[in-house]
C-alpha cells in the first residue's frame, strides 16, 4: 500500500525552466491537495481538487498550474521557475477533506 | 478571514516537564479543528482531531470557543515527542495550516 506517491524528491531548476511535480495516490480519494512549506511560514496551499476534473486555487497559486484528469493523479506545474518557489512541496490526499495523507515531499531548488 | 496563529517558533523543554503548544483560530462558523505532526524524517500525519476527543501518544487538546484556541497538552514529555507540530482548521473542502511550532525535548 503506498499511499501517497511524489516524484521527484529533489530537483534542481534555472529560473525560467519548467517542471512538473507528479502525485499519485492508491486510496481512491477524491481530494487532493498541493502544499508548499517555507520555514517559519507553515503550509500554505497552492491548489486543490476535489474530484477528477474539479480544480481549485488556494493561497499561493501565482505561478503554478494544476490538472486533475484521474482520481489518482494531481501533478502541479511551474511554468517559468522563479527563486521565490524554492521550497518543499508536499502532496496530500483525503477521501472527505479533514484527515490528509500527505506524500513524503519535493525538495527544489531554483537557481 | 480564516486564520490559525501558533505563536511560538519553537519550545524548549526538558524531559519529563509538562507541554502545552498554543493554537488560536479565527473562524466564522463551526470550526473543526486537528494537529498534525511532522517527525524528523517521516511524512507530517494527522496526531488528533478535536471532535475525536482522544488522546493520542497522552497528547489531548481541548477547543476553547470562548478562547478560540485549541492548545495541545502533554503532562510528561518524552524525547521523541521532538517534531514540528502543526494546528489545522477545516475550512470548506480544504485544510488551512498555521505556522508550525518546533518542540525540543531534551534528555
């Protein structure tokens, strides 16, 4: 059973490189969630769905992008990398949005 | 606007000492509150909801609506309640998160 699964675990990036943040889960959940975490700041949640085809923008969508064409998968994409979005994403599921299951995290840097 | 403040950055304690991390929410409505945990080197998970009213690992905490708070309580600590705690608030279909509180539990 392996939940929540986040590919990669580290990345490097240039600023203005693109790259996609893949997230799968096995639990059949209809909620997913995006979250980035910055010392000292918390999570703060980027995007969200709660269902295949259902998206919706959190408190930092700037500069992210989101898709939701299967239960299973959520990927989330930056488009021009910027500085300002290293930090450490983390993918979570729920099958009612309380209790979340989160993935075990990417770790980028944009250089 | 719906907000959860963790005042504290970090708290130091020695082992054995009792533990309280404050959590304050602001909130229009009922609010459904959890703390979650994050554990050097594991995935942040889901410690304890409020309206579960249970103890898990002899942590409690107790909403306030009063107060709007839902501090976390331990009496005795131990040293591998050492993590990066979180208070959540429910709100709609998603999960807001406040800014964390490190617990240092030292020998």
């Amino acid at each position: 059973n392996a939940g929540v699964t986040q590919t990669p675990k580290f990345r490097i990036l240039k600023i203005g490189q693109s790259m996609t943040l893949q997230c799968t889960q096995d639990m059949n959940h209809n909620y997913m969630y995006w979250y980035r975490q910055d010392p000292g700041m918390g999570l703060k949640l980027i995007y969200y769905s709660v269902g295949a085809g259902i998206t919706d923008k959190g408190e930092v969508p700037n500069g992210y992008n989101v898709s939701r064409s299967t239960t299973e998968d959520f990927p989330l994409r930056l488009e021009l990398a910027a500085p300002s979005q290293t930090s450490v994403y983390f993918c979570a599921s729920s099958p009612l949005g309380e209790k979340l299951f989160f993935g075990s995290g990417t770790q980028l840097s944009v250089l | 606007a719906q907000r959860v403040t963790q005042p504290e950055k970090l708290l130091s304690v020695f082992k054995g000492a009792p533990v309280e991390l404050k959590c304050n929410y602001s909130y229009s409505g009922s609010p459904e509150l959890f703390w979650y945990v994050q554990y050097s080197r594991q995935r942040l998970q889901l410690l304890l909801r409020h309206i579960s009213r249970e103890s898990i690992k002899g942590f409690t905490a107790d909403l306030n609506k009063g107060e709007t708070s839902f501090h976390l309580k331990k009496p005795f600590a131990q040293e591998e309640d050492s993590a990066m705690y979180y208070c959540a608030l429910t709100n709609t279909d998603k999960l807001i998160f406040g800014t964390g509180t490190r617990l240092q539990v030292f020998p």
